[in-house]
C-alpha cells in the first residue's frame, strides 16, 4: 500500500542572484536534516470552496514561510517588496517513499532581503546562496536534498530568470527501469523490491560514482533483476559488495556479478553464513573478495570509503562509509521502515548497542539505511539507541517480576505490533535477555 498524497507549496526565495534554502530538523519524520525551500502542505483552513486550487496552493505557501521563517509575503507583496511570482514547476514524491507530497514550487523575487526568524521545532538552519553555490555543495556530498530541489538550483544554475525546471518532473515510476534518487552527490540509490520484512517492500541498492561499486543489489524477481539491469546499463561496474548475508541484500547479486564478470565483496561471516544456507554453488563463477573493518572498498569524490564493522542485526555487517564521514550507509543497523530485529545465532544485542554507539561517535552527516530514505545527522540512531534502552528496562522489570518471556512479549508488543510480528519481537526479548545476563543484571 503507497501512502496518501499531500498537495503542498513551497517557496523559492530569490534576492540579488542568491536563493534562499532552510535545513529541516533532524528529528523531522518527513525529509529529516533536508536542505529544501520552506514550505508544507496545504491545510484545510487553505481552501476556500468554490476557488480554483491554485490560490489555495499559493496562500499555503505564504504561511509556511511566515510559521518557518517569520517572512509576510502577503504584507511584502502589498509595500510591492515582490518583485515577480510564479509557479516554476510540481513534482510528486515516488511510491516507494513513506511520506509523498505533491509539490508546487513558486519562483518569488524580491526586493529586498527580509529578516528571518525561523521555527526552532521545524527548521534548523537558513541560508542564502548562488545556485551555483548550491548546486557545487550538493554535487561535492556537503548537502541533503531532494531531487526536486536540485532540479530547481540546476535549473537557476544555467538561467537565473528560469521560470521553470525541465527536469523537475523526471519520471520516477517508469515501467522499465528502478529510478535513482541522488540525496547526496555520487551516491544513487535504486530502490530494488525485494523479499524483506513489511512494512519495508524494497531495499536500497546504492551505487557509488566514480568507483563503479555497486551494494546490496537484491531484486525479488527476474523481471526486478531485469529493472535494475536497465537502470545501470550506462553506469560502469567494477565490483559489487554485500553489507550482509540476509537475502534482502543479496539474492540475485551472484547473478549480477556473473553477467557483468565483476567481483562480490563482503566479510567472511557473510560469505560464510550465504555458503551455508545456498551452498557453494552460489558463489561458482564468482570471485569473492573478503572484506574486514577499516577496509577500504571504493572511492567517492577523490576520498576513500572505508567498510565499518556494525554486527549486533548480523554479526557479518558492514557499513560502507566515506572517510570524511559525509555519509555512511549503516545497512539495518537502524530502519527508515520497519523495526530492526536482533537475536538468533547472528545477532547479539550487546554487539548491537556498541555498533549504533560507534556510528553515532563517528557522526556522519547523513546516514543511508537500508530500508527508507537517507536522512541527515545520527539523531535517528540516538532515538533507536535510546528506545532500545528503554525497552531493555521494559524487559528486565517484567523479568524480576516472574514474569514468562511470552507474557513479556504481551505486554511489551501485544497492542501496536501485527501478529505476524510477533515471533520476531520475541527474537529482540530474548536478545535483550541473554545481554542483561551476560551482564549480571538478572539472574542466569
């Protein structure tokens, strides 16, 4: 099931050949540490019936500039303090995305450079700059955005009176092909359908430009083989690499690796746990080569990117990350979609809890989870380690309490969690279990 559309309005804010762009908190459930023009959706107390949508769209923008960025529009545009308005263009977020809004971006130059005095629970940051500027930021891997947005400053970029963005309404549902969104420059992510745990429907296969690296390419189906096949036809391949041995990481990626004769990368454990649920035999025609923490494994933007270890989900986890720490892709160490389950002969839970502490210590600007969007800063893996801690908690008093590991459950998830679930919540009670014994802090 794809979520709702919301209809939405945003401002691009032009002053002196500088536009003007805001970073959303990192807390943010929609587009969380994004550098995007300030704007949101378009409330009920918006529309007027009877009246075309286009003002509706226009006087929602003008308050969203005014709650985020203490800007009147209306009161500059009566003192003619606007100088032009416009739309310039709409897109619409992809299916695969959690949150969608179908975006109306209006062109609005002004006179003046005004005052700003931003929403401290919503916007972060504020900034004006060339295009130009912009653009060279998001291209070098210093910023977050949309691909709407870079379409607009590319647009701006190569005529600062364009008043419209051709490749703002790139087609993102094409039949043939997965379509990549670039959040970050040099980092391509193809959401490939694969055979993961609902809510989650597709993985991020990720491609790194420049180093022909292409990871966890795991398509469900031939046809979804046949999609991503498409989608990097024009793009060199020098090797792919696995982050773990789970199947929505790596089912058909021999395949892959075979077709294009290029080698697999992963951990040992990894190759080692793939061996022992399909058999040698996958990996014939295929040259593997083991990777271990701190490994380098790619180039992105003349820097390395090196292989972080991160088990605790699966002991044989990596997440590639780039030496600058501009961005680290922490596989399911954390989700954007869905709930990480730890336990089982490869997981360990205390393992799980240093390995969102070390990403977290590292800081990465923005943090790529395997299932979901990129998103910027670590406040996700801080509310995850956060929320594991109190659930440990949840755990250890219900355990001193006498209470049975199937009454922890219960209680813990048995009103909000889907019964298919379930067995999978007991996996993360009795990983939180065996820990706090590991620690002395409930009886063995």
């Amino acid at each position: 099931m794809t979520a709702k559309i919301h209809d939405a309005a945003a401002a691009v804010l032009l002053h002196e050949g500088q536009v003007l762009l805001v970073q959303r908190h990192a807390h943010l459930s929609a587009f969380p540490g994004y550098w995007a023009f300030p704007g949101g959706k378009v409330d009920a107390a918006d529309r007027i019936d009877g009246e075309d949508l286009a003002l509706a769209r226009q006087r929602a923008m003008a308050r969203e500039v005014h709650e985020e960025i203490g800007v009147d529009l209306p009161t500059m545009l009566a003192d003619h303090l606007v100088a032009d308005m416009a739309e310039i263009g709409a897109a619409t977020t992809p299916s695969v995305a959690t949150h969608r809004f179908a975006t109306h971006f209006f062109r609005v130059d002004l006179r003046i450079r005004p005052e700003l005095v931003l929403e401290p629970g919503e916007i972060a940051d504020a900034q004006w700059r060339t295009p130009e500027e912009w653009v060279t930021a998001w291209r070098e891997g210093r910023l977050l955005c949309a691909p709407p947005t870079v379409a607009i400053l590319q647009a701006l970029t190569a005529d600062p009176t364009a008043q419209s963005a051709p490749d703002l309404t790139r087609d993102f549902e094409p039949a043939d092909r997965i379509a990549y969104v670039e959040p970050v420059g040099g980092l391509r992510i193809l959401p490939v359908r694969s055979h993961t745990i609902p809510p989650a429907q597709h993985t991020n296969c990720v491609y790194i430009v420049g180093s022909g690296l292409l990871i966890d390419p795991s398509p469900a189906s031939d046809a979804e083989l046949q999609r991503l096949e498409t989608a990097i036809a024009d793009w060199p391949l020098d090797a792919i690499f696995l982050t773990h041995h789970h199947p929505d990481h790596c089912e058909r990626a021999n395949m892959l690796a075979r077709a294009h004769d290029v080698p697999l990368r992963c951990s040992a454990d990894t190759r080692a746990r793939i061996t022992a649920r399909e058999g040698k035999q996958w990996f014939d025609g295929v040259t593997v080569e083991c990777v271990a923490d701190g490994d380098r494994i790619a180039t992105w933007q003349g820097e390395a990117v090196h292989a972080i270890a991160v088990p605790g989900h699966d002991a044989g986890q990596l997440a590639p990350t780039a030496a600058s720490r501009a961005w680290s892709l922490v596989s399911d160490l954390i989700q954007g979609v869905g709930t990480v389950v730890v336990g089982g002969d490869e997981g360990d839970m205390a393992q799980y809890f240093a390995s969102l502490e070390r990403i977290i210590a590292l800081d990465p600007m923005v943090i790529v989870p395997s299932h979901g969007m990129a998103m910027g800063g670590t406040w996700k893996l801080q509310a995850t380690l956060a929320h594991r801690e109190m659930r440990e908690q949840q755990v250890a008093r219900l355990f001193d309490a006498g209470e049975s590991v199937e009454r922890i459950v219960e209680h813990i998830y048995g009103d909000s969690t889907p019964p298919f679930l379930i067995p999978l919540a007991r996996v993360n009670v009795e990983s939180h279990l065996h820990k706090l014994r590991q620690e002395g802090r409930i009886a063995a």
